[in-house]
C-alpha cells in the first residue's frame, strides 16, 4: 500500500469517527460507517488491504 493510499484512509476514517460521535449520522448507518472507519484505520497501519491481494491492486509506486 502507499503511502497516499495510507494517508487517504487515515483522512477518511478520521472524518467518520467525528462524524459518528458528533451525531451527525447514527443508528445502523453509523455503526456501519464506523466498522468501515475502524477498518481504514487499521489497514492503513498494517499496510496491507486483504482486497487488493485477490485483484492483483499495488498502490506502491513502482521502482
């Protein structure tokens, strides 16, 4: 994964979480948006998506 591809889901998931607890989306949306924002965040700290591996998607730029 790259490091725009990291900083991008780290921005997304940033904006979901204060999104959910500001209130602002709740209920069974929230929840979703924040597994979603909890799921950005960690694959963006391990560096690895388990869906681009079936894809053959690289996000690192190519030496």
């Amino acid at each position: 994964m790259g490091s725009i591809d990291k900083i991008i889901r780290l921005i997304l998931a940033a904006s979901i979480a204060v999104l959910y607890f500001t209130g602002t989306v709740s209920g069974t949306v929230g929840l979703v948006l924040l597994i979603l924002a909890v799921v950005f965040f960690l694959t963006s700290l391990v560096s690895f998506c388990p869906l681009y591996a079936p894809f053959g998607i690289s996000t690192r730029p190519k030496k």
